[in-house]
C-alpha cells in the first residue's frame, strides 16, 4: 500500500514504520494518523510480521506534537471527538496490538508525539531524545492519553510535574523516571531497536500475544488483571506454541514456534 506520509518496511519479519513529514518534525495530522492505523492494521493481520519498530524520520524528531493548525479553530464538539477518534484509531489500538511496538524515539517526543510512544509497548531513546507535553500552554490538555499513561510510566507526581509545567526532559531523565527503556547514540537506535526485536522473536507469538493483554487488563476499569491473566494462561495449553515449547524443552532442543 502506498502512503502519502509514513514509509513502512518489512525486513526478516520485523516492519518498520516511519512517519516520513521532516518539514513539520513528523507532526501529527489527521492523515498520518489515519494511515498509521491502516498500516498498524494491516501488519497484524499479516502473519509473518512479528515485531513492529515505529519512528521518524531525519535527525531532529520522533514526532513534535500534533498539527496545531488543523484543530485550532474546533468547537467543544469537535476537540472531543478529535480525542476520541484518534484514542480509538491509533493510541489505544496500538497498545492493545498483538504484536509488540518498539517506540524509536530519535529526538524531539511532544504532545501527540509522547503519547504515542508512550501507547508503544517499549520505547527506546536516542541520546539527544525530549520529551514533554507542552499542551497546558497552548490552553488544553493531552488528548491523546496523556494524563493516563504518563502517570502509569512514571507516578502520578512526576506526570503532573511534567504536565503542569508544559516541560520538557531528556533522554537520561526518561530513562531514569522509566518514561523509556533505553538510551543509546542516535546512530545506532535502530540496531539497537532490531536487537530487541529478535530476541522477542525467539518466543511464541501466540504467548506474547496474551501477555500483552493480560498486562494491560491491570489499567483497564472493570477489568481484574488477575482474572484475564488466569483466563490467558490457560488458553496458552491448547495452543500450538505450547505444545512446542514444552516439547522443545524436553528434549533439550530449541523451540520454533508455529505461531498458532
């Protein structure tokens, strides 16, 4: 499929997307956040993507924020369903991806930016990394999760910090607060990131899969993440996977797992 604003590439089963808008730092506008929901979509339903790598293009920036320009004249009507819509599409769907999303997070992460790194299920920092959510000072607030997932990442006292002061941290301070898993030289994110990648690819998809939903359930209301666990859990018995791996283990051989 051809993409007017994200590249994506798909190489020894690991895809990689790129939001590909170097003159507005990658920012998010309704069409890129559309076409990453299609490319997100597309990818799970293709089996032999395992792991998916999200990042920006150039040197400067992940993604800088959203585009301000589209959404400043909207009504109350309108900036609430811009949130919904676009939790619905691409935040939330993202996190609740089967396959895992590694966030390449290869500069400047604001607004819109951050809050989708943070709807990755693990996010690695370039060195000259800044993240923030500088929303309050334009008058509103993150849309996006933000006030959710901030506050899951790194404290509910740190997050209001973060979000009251419109500041932004560097790549040692997210890796310290645990806003980000990693930090490495900007040359070297990718690599770094495809490391990660193949090493969750020598385990089952399908228990990878479960796993993901059964952390998630723990901030989800209504749900008990205890009980999807158990649910999950036992699933895992009647799949394939297990059957391999606890064969493999047996007999002291590696597993490979059919994925199903």
């Amino acid at each position: 499929m051809n993409y007017e604003n994200i590249l994506v590439a798909t190489e020894n089963s690991i895809a990689t997307i790129t939001i590909n808008r170097p003159t507005k730092l990658n920012a998010l506008n309704s069409k890129t956040i559309e076409e990453l929901h299609q490319a997100f979509e597309s990818l799970e339903k293709n089996y032999d993507t395992r792991v998916i790598i999200l990042t920006g293009s150039g040197e400067k920036a992940f993604v800088a924020g959203a585009d301000i320009a589209e959404f400043a004249q909207f009504s109350v009507e309108e900036g609430a369903q811009l949130a919904a819509q676009g939790q619905e599409i691409l935040f939330n769907f993202v996190e609740n991806l089967k396959i895992p999303v590694i966030a390449a997070v290869n500069g400047f992460a604001l607004g819109g930016g951050l809050e989708l790194a943070m709807s990755c299920h693990i996010r690695v920092a370039s060195e000259n990394a800044k993240m923030g959510l500088p929303e309050v000072s334009l008058g509103v607030i993150p849309g996006y999760g933000g006030t959710q997932r901030l506050p899951q990442l790194i404290g509910k006292g740190r997050a209001m910090e973060m979000i009251m002061t419109a500041g932004m941290v560097g790549a040692e301070e997210a890796h310290r607060t645990g806003l980000v898993n990693h930090v490495v030289p900007q040359a070297e994110i990718l690599e770094f990131c495809t490391g990660i990648a193949q090493k969750i690819m020598k385990n089952s998809p399908v228990a990878i899969s479960k796993a993901i939903k059964a952390v998630n359930a723990n901030f989800k209301d209504g749900e008990n993440g205890y009980e999807t666990e158990i649910k999950s859990f036992g699933k895992c018995f009647g799949t394939e996977d297990f059957k391999e791996g606890t064969t493999a283990f047996l007999e002291k051989r590696k597993a490979i797992f059919p994925g199903k």
